[in-house]
C-alpha cells in the first residue's frame, strides 16, 4: 500500500516515522466507531435487526472494523527489515493478511451503495415498504455487497498480497 503512495517521494526519518504511527491512532478511532455502531445495534436487536436498514448498516460496520483494524497497523505486518520502513516487525505472512483485509475494506462502500438504493427504493416515485424491500430486495443487497469478498479471496491464491515492495525513503 505505502510503495504505491510514496514509491516517487523522498520522506525524512521524522517523516516515515509520522506516517507508520498516525495510521495506529486513526485506525483505532475507527475501530472504536464502527464497533460502537455494531454494539448500538446488537444491544436492541430485537427491534433493530427486524429493519432492512439495520441489518446493512450491521454489514457494514462489520466489516469497517476489519479494514479499520488493517490500515491501524499501519507498516507493523510489513516484514522485518525492509529497507527504509519504520516499524516493520512482520513477515511476508502477515503483509499478506494485511493486504487480504484491506482489500475487504471495499466492502464498506458497497454497503452504502446498497443503503443509498435502500433510501431510494423507500422514496422515490413509488415508495416501497420497508417489508416489500426485505423480501425482494435485501438478498440482493447482500449479495452485491460481498463482490469484494470474492476478489480479496480470489487475490490469495494468485500471491497478490505477498509484496510489499516498499522503496519510498
């Protein structure tokens, strides 16, 4: 991910420094807001998950707190040594379940496609019920929305997770 932002740039130590533990705060800020979505729902799930619109926000807080969690760990799964990385500690395995779960992070913006259309099929030209949704529709939605859990497991096999290639210094 770093190598192909900064592959061109030349960054200081102080630098290279700020952008491997920035990634650590932002990410756990993120994960601590999508857990909490998550926590807002299952707490009342008896009357929230009964809704179309809490069961795709559910997806998608789920899986934020995936590629929240990934992108938090900033260079630490990028293996030890590569030259000019502050705060490689990792190894090829687990730069590669980095790559994996950040790759799922595409799923959060699938999901909010899907919530668009779900606020467009309850009010636009002739509004659906939130019932006529979650029978014709919510399967649908779902589906749509793991698209990126097919690539980011298809990338696997095919070693696409396996090179950092770092060279930004």
């Amino acid at each position: 991910l770093f190598s192909q932002v900064f592959s061109t740039m030349v960054f200081s130590f102080s630098q290279r420094k700020a952008l491997s533990i920035i990634p650590h705060i932002t990410g756990a800020l993120s994960v601590i807001g999508s857990l909490s979505i998550l926590y807002d729902i299952l707490k009342d799930r008896s009357r929230k998950l009964h809704r179309p619109y809490y069961r795709l926000l559910l997806g998608m807080s789920f899986f934020d707190v995936f590629a929240s969690a990934s992108l938090g760990m900033s260079t630490l799964p990028i293996p030890k040594g590569t030259e000019g990385v502050y705060g490689a500690m990792g190894t090829t395995r687990t730069c590669a379940a980095q790559g994996f779960f950040i790759q799922l992070m595409l799923v959060s913006p699938f999901y909010n496609l899907m919530l668009a259309w779900y606020y467009l099929l309850l009010g636009k030209n002739k509004p659906l019920s939130e019932e006529a949704i979650a029978s014709k529709y919510e399967k649908y939605m779902h589906a749509f929305a793991m698209i990126p859990v097919l690539f980011a497991v298809m990338g696997l096999p095919l070693t696409l997770y396996n090179s950092a290639d770092c060279e930004y210094r």
